[in-house]
C-alpha cells in the first residue's frame, strides 16, 4: 500500500514543531511522502532529508501550490483520499473497508478546514471525537491501518541504528 | 486502570503547542491527568480547563517542582512507570504485561532526558525505533494499551458533542 500526507496550511512561525512532527510520524509510520501546503518551510525540508541522512529511507517532502489540483490528479490515479476530523466517521467502523485500497492520501488539516476539503475527500475519517491533535491523528491511523507493520520496517541506507533496550540507549553506527 | 502522564522539561515558548497536544492526547484517550515540570505555564492550564469546560470530563494539568519525588510515591502507592523512548523495548512485545497493571505513569520526555528516568522507570518503552513525535507515540501507546477503548468514551458534563458524520461537522449543544 502506498501512503501519502497531505499537510494543508502550514505557517512556519506557528506550525513548525508541528508538522515536522507529522513529517517524522509519516516517515516512521510508512508513508512514502509528505506534500504541504501553505508557507514554504526550507528548515522543515532540511530537517527530514537530515534524519533521512541518519536513520535510512527516502521519505519526500513536497511543498504544493495547489491541494486541490493534487487531490484530483491523485483521484484520477485511482488512489483514494482520507481526511482526519473529529467531525469524521470513527475510524474502527471502516478500517477494514480502507485495507482494500493501494494508495492512499491523508489530509491532515490545521485549524479550519474549508469545506471543500470535506467534500472532496473519499471518508471523513476521526480518531475520536474529541479535539487532540492531528500529530496523534495520523500516528494511530497509521499504527490501525498497516496493524503495526511500522515496530518491524528497516529502512535503507540508515547510518544508525537503534537496538531496543530495556535500559539505557543503544545506537550503532552502521557504515 | 488509571493512567497519568509525566511530561518533562515543558518550556513555555518551545513547547507550547506540543504540550498542548499531548494534553489533549491525554485527556481524549483516557488518561485522568497529565503532570508536568520545566516552566509553570498557566495558558496550557487555562486552555485544557477550556476544553473540559467545552466538551467534558475532568482531566487535570499538574505542574510539579520534583519529578522524581512523585515517580517514587508513584511507586510507593503501587504504580508503575512507563517512559516512552526510541531507545527502549517495542510496545507489542510487553502490551499483555502492561495490561495486568491498575495503575500506570506514562513518562513523556522531551529531548535529552536524563538517564535517571531510564533506571527508575519499569519499562522503558519504544513506539518503533525511529524519531518521532511524543505526541504520536503517547497516543499510539494508549490507544494499544486501551484496545480502543477511547473511541466509545463519553465525557461527563460536556456542553458540546460531535455527532460522527461522513461529510461536514455535525456539534450538538447538550446544555
């Protein structure tokens, strides 16, 4: 299966632990990329290919002018497209029916959604009903939908490596 | 089972909206408080009172003077202490066993956490081996420890309630 996230409206200032938060669940949950939308953001881009760099995988970032011409090229793909929202269908009443798709887009919204988006969207998915955060959104989406494939993946060219622990820190240099 | 969170080394400025979000992680997936130390910051207290106030329930925000005071009487009362690391062992392998216990202090560190929080919690305890989020994998960690519970749960006193729906924002006033 193949997993994208789409960040819409990202502000530097604001936003910028945030959704290099969700940047680094979507490359340790098995998404292939991340498109946002919003402010261009070099330092989140830099941030990402720097843990690339270290801890393996290709995980993209990819700043887009456009959502909604995005969202309908990947429609047109045949991919499928998930918005997050408490105001959504809870997630555990249709994750097996989502299992059946090869490729899927996570629209991860800030506050205020616009409606379109609402609409757009193929489910209106929600990890509770009540507000959280859109970090815990995606991570137990994701965590629900691959059934913890993510404890198990490796990824390539790591230069490190963390062996689990019950004490301590264990990190090994790989190359 | 009661569940409390330890978020450490909260500063004000940095931190704001990622201790925010993990409050609200707390609160939404069924946690009855979340302690914290570093700065005193009454606009997070002030904000999580605003959404018990809103959407229910009585979820606490506790700032301490002495994190590992309380772990002890924590311990002392018959808890146990789960930090939440990349360095530690997977969740899937210890889930049943942490499931046997009434009590749990989930510690959430920021970075850089001092090696003392390794030594005396019980289980050092990691949400795949990757760099993340803390935000993710506190709601990942109890959303597996709850088996979902958390979707089901209604909060007392809540003015407002989402009504689940496929397309749209369905809020209902109950007051």
């Amino acid at each position: 299966m193949e997993i994208s996230i789409l960040r819409l409206f990202h502000r530097v200032e604001r936003d910028k632990r945030v959704t290099t938060h969700l940047a680094l669940v979507g490359r340790a949950f098995c998404a292939s990329k991340m498109f946002y939308t919003g402010d261009r953001d070099k330092r989140l881009e830099d941030k990402i290919r720097e843990v690339n760099g270290r801890f393996g995988g290709n995980f993209e970032v990819i700043y887009v002018d456009d959502p909604v011409q995005l969202i309908k090229c990947w429609k047109e793909e045949g991919g499928i497209v998930v918005h997050l929202t408490m105001y959504g269908v809870p997630l555990l009443d249709i994750i097996d029916e989502l299992r059946n798709f090869r490729k899927i887009l996570l629209i991860v919204g800030s506050e205020k959604v616009p409606r379109i988006y609402y609409e757009i969207s193929d489910y209106n998915v929600s990890i509770t009903t009540q507000p959280h955060s859109e970090i815990a959104a995606a991570a137990v989406f994701l965590d629900r939908l691959l059934e913890g494939k993510e404890f198990y993946t490796e990824f390539s060219n790591a230069r490190y490596k963390v062996v689990p622990s019950p004490k301590g820190k264990k990190l090994i240099r790989l190359d």
